[in-house]
C-alpha cells in the first residue's frame, strides 16, 4: 500500500495516530526561529500539512497561513479545522504559489517524502522561489548515517468502541539515497481486528549532503531536535531542526 493510500485509508484516524505530538511547542519553536531569522513578515504556508494542526497555531499567532498537501481527504479535514485558510492540492517538489511568502515550514520529517535526492533538489529550489527575499524555510529531518534500524516508536489510543495501537520506525540499508518509514497500525474491537502496514521510501541523506544542497539558496541554520529550546545542533545528534533564510 502507498502511504498516499495508506492515509486516505485511514485519514478519519489521523489525528488519533498523532496523539502523541505536541504541535503547539513544535509551532512555538518555528515561530521563534522565524522572529530570530525571519523578515518580519506574516505570511506562511505549512508543506506536507496534513489535517492542518500546525496551520491552526500558526492562524492563531497572528499568520496569514494556508496548507498544502497530495492528499485531498487530510485537506478536508484541515479546512474544517481551518475555515479561514486556504488549502492546496500540490506536490511539494513542483508547488507554485501566487505571491512570495515570508515563512515555509515542513513538520514531521515531511521533507522526506521527496521521492530522492533529484526531488528534493526541486523542492528546494520550489521553496526558493516561493519566499520573499529574507524569507525563511525551517523543517526538521533525520540524518540517514544516524539511524538505528532496531529502535521504534509506538503508543495507543481509544476512540468510541475501538483500539488503536500505533507503530513507527525508520530503516536505512546502509547505502543509496532512499531509506524506509514503517508504520503499522491495529485496530481492534469486540467483533474484528483490523491491520494496516506500510513500507514506503522516503529520501535518506546525511546532514552534509543536506546543507550542500540548501546553501546556493540559504544562509543554513542547525538546530538540535528539541522543540521547548533552542540549542545549536551538536555535530552529533541524527536528528535536527533546519532553519534557511533566503540568500
């Protein structure tokens, strides 16, 4: 199943899967790196946004935001969730936008659903050409020489009568420049149980393939992956939150 099937399959049950996630501090975080960075500007659009959480918090601070995403029922979601913003079908490799924006944000390791390395080059330069000058374009991902195949993630909710039980890792093979997101999801009640699993590519890079793609374009910020302070990255850490602001 392809995780764009995956998640109209199951995009009623997306908030329930993401539980777990603290999207206020996320966009917290982002909207203080773009005070320290950004151009003084208002105008935002959220890459990958899924069911529209972050464009919520990113509403309620004050942006003129709006989402972009390839699946039509997250949207849906979202624009319930979201009345007063717009919401685009696009691809985030090939997006257009109408005027130049002041901040570009991708959560969630999004950044990695480009279908490799060529892809993410455009979506680089798509981002680019969408900011005003002095824009930024913050987004957090994971170095592909840093992960560890044997660790996961997993927790569990209710909703009415049923179970869900959630399951996430990374995989890299250890060559090449596309790496996996596993997810497997459960759910159960009294008379069935349903199983979905999923093993879809995602671009994988190290932290020095990423930041020679992004400075032709960027001034490139590094940050460690924590979203309650704002610490320079430690040279160490796999993961990482990126901020850019338009050369």
């Amino acid at each position: 199943m392809s995780a764009n099937a995956l998640y109209t399959d199951l995009s009623g049950y997306y908030d329930l899967m993401c539980v777990d996630i603290d999207y206020q501090a996320q966009s917290h975080c982002i909207r203080r790196l773009h005070q320290i960075f950004g151009n003084g500007g208002n105008t935002h659009l959220d890459l990958a946004c899924g069911t529209g959480p972050h464009v919520r918090h990113f509403i309620d601070f004050g942006y003129q935001s709006r989402g972009l995403d390839i699946n039509q029922p997250m949207l849906d979601i979202a624009a319930s969730r979201c009345p007063e913003a717009d919401f685009i079908l696009q691809d985030m490799s090939s997006f257009e936008v109408d005027e130049p924006l002041d901040l570009i944000t991708c959560f969630l390791y999004s950044i990695h659903y480009n279908g490799g390395i060529t892809k993410l080059q455009e979506c680089i330069a798509h981002v680019y050409h969408a900011l005003k000058p002095g824009g930024t374009f913050c987004f957090n991902v994971v170095a592909k020489d840093k992960i560890n195949n044997a660790l996961f993630v997993r927790h569990s909710a209710t909703q009415d009568d049923d179970l869900f039980s959630f399951r996430s890792s990374w995989y890299y093979s250890g060559e090449g420049e596309m790496q996996s997101l596993k997810l497997s999801i459960e759910k159960t009640n009294a008379t069935e149980t349903q199983i979905w699993h999923d093993e879809h590519p995602m671009v994988a890079f190290s932290f020095a393939d990423l930041i020679a793609l992004l400075q032709p374009y960027f001034e490139v910020h590094m940050f460690e992956h924590d979203y309650n302070k704002i610490i320079p990255w430690d040279q160490q850490s796999g993961n990482a939150i990126v901020t850019c602001v338009k050369l």
